[in-house]
C-alpha cells in the first residue's frame, strides 16, 4: 500500500503508479514495479507454459517486453493485468518457437531420465506436483481463467484483459474449470478408497 497525499492505494493501484513513474524515468519506481509483480507473473508463465523450469526464463522476458514498451503504457487499465497480457504473449511465443525446434536426446529411455532428474522430499513437492497434474488436466482457456483468478487473485475484468476475451466467458471457464477439478478430486478419492480396501 502507498499513500498519496490524504488517500491509500490498493496494491493494484500502487503497482500501476509505480510503473507510470518508471515510464516517466524513475529507476526506483522500476525496481518497485518489478518486484511487486514478479511473483505473479512467475507463478503464471508456470502455469501457462507446464514448464516450471522456465517460468524464469519466461518471466525474464515479459519483463525486458514490458520495460522495452513502458512508453506505451498509459494506465488504463491496472499494471498487472498489462504485464500479464505480456507475459501471456512471451509465453505463446515461447511455445511456437519450441514447437518449430527439433529436440534430441541421447537416452534411450528420455521420460524416465526426465522423472529421476525432478527434485523429491522436498515440503509441499508432492501436493504441488498432485496440483499441476490437476490442472494440466483443464483444457488450455480455462486452466488460465482459473489460474488467473482463482490462484493469483486477479478480478475477473483483469482476467479477461488479460486473456482477452469477454468477462462473462471468464466466469464461464472458472466454473467449468471448478466442476473438472471437484470431478477429478471426487475420482482420485474414490481411487484411493478401492486401493485401501483391495490392501
């Protein structure tokens, strides 16, 4: 929260100011602005991309997009939903050009060299990995609705700027995807109840 004179500004609000001051050239407000969001904007090209090993890299370049074109900026909408629209974009441009490039690999058996390469025991690890698989298991569009409203908090207006589309389509992918998760965990629950009983 930041003050301006007798009023307080919400986070979004502060955020927003933040990055018109860096457009007008403040090295401070930039350090603020990035800051404040790269969290967000790590956590969503995570998501986006089902590459956790690349959100950083992917948040890397929403940020050198987003510094890069600042002068655009004009405040009319909040900053972070901006930036996300940004970093929506850096990760689309992320998957194409992956898409476009042959990989190899000198294992015979690539899946099970890439399961043992992924940290264990860590706290929280298991149910994080039980989380993504939950959600890689949306489609596309209402993974992002659900992820940007839901885990990052943003409004359902700034969600649909973000993802470009209407509110009431967000809404729609939110609910849906809520309905696919409550489906998934009731199965998933039932699933152990057989294994426990078969034991």
């Amino acid at each position: 929260m930041r003050t301006i004179g007798n009023r307080t500004l919400s986070a979004d609000e502060s955020i927003t100011a933040w990055a018109l001051a860096a457009r007008a050239g403040d090295p401070v407000a930039v350090e603020h602005f990035v800051r404040a969001l790269h969290r967000d904007v790590v956590r969503y090209v995570a998501h986006l991309s089902a590459d956790p090993q690349a959100a950083d890299d992917l948040a890397q370049d929403t940020f050198l997009r987003a510094l890069g074109s600042l002068h655009r900026f004009e405040g009319r909408s909040s900053a972070r939903a901006w930036l996300l629209s940004i970093a929506r974009r850096a990760v689309i441009d992320s998957l194409r050009h992956a898409a476009a490039r042959p990989r190899s690999s000198d294992a015979a058996d690539w899946q099970t060299a890439v399961e043992r390469a992924q940290p264990r025991g860590l706290p929280g690890f298991d149910d994080g990995v039980a989380l993504l698989d939950l959600l890689a298991a949306l489609p596309g569009d209402r993974r992002e609705a659900f992820v940007l409203t839901q885990m990052m908090g943003l409004p359902y207006a700034e969600a649909a700027l973000v993802s470009d589309c209407p509110v009431g389509t967000v809404r729609s992918r939110v609910a849906r995807a809520r309905a696919t998760l409550i489906a998934l965990l009731a199965e998933a629950d039932t699933e152990v109840t057989a294994e426990r009983a078969a034991a």
